[in-house]
C-alpha cells in the first residue's frame, strides 16, 4: 500500500530558515515605515486639530504604537 505524507506551510533546510528570517525581517521594516509614517502624519497636525481626535502632541508615539498594533 502507498503511503503519501504531505505538509503544508513547513520550511526544510537552511534554505527554509533564510526564507523565513528574510520575509520576518522584511515584515518589521514594513511595520517600522508604518509606524513612522504615522508619527510624521499626526506631527503635521496642530495642537487643535490633535485635540479634536482626542490626542495631544506627547500622545503621538503612543498613538503609532497602537495603530500599529491593530495592523499586524
């Protein structure tokens, strides 16, 4: 009887690994544009403008980090 193994998704060999480690690290420097963008964007903003969304400027950071969050 013929056995047949299939896996799907799985990585072999140092090949397998580079890939992996190439495409995780081109992931963070995606999010890190991201990130950055979203903290140039809102600093374009004025004090009023950032009030009326409910931020202040010190909130900027904080503000990428959780849009960030929600994309990933």
């Amino acid at each position: 009887m013929a056995h047949i193994t299939t896996t799907h998704g799985v990585t072999h060999g140092l090949s397998g690994v580079v890939r992996k480690w190439l495409h995780d690290l081109n992931a963070e420097r995606r999010a890190y544009v991201e990130y950055r963008r979203t903290i140039r964007e809102l600093s374009r903003l004025g004090d009023r403008e950032l009030a009326d969304i409910g931020l202040a400027r010190c909130d900027i950071e904080e503000a990428a980090r959780y849009h960030l969050d929600l994309h990933r």
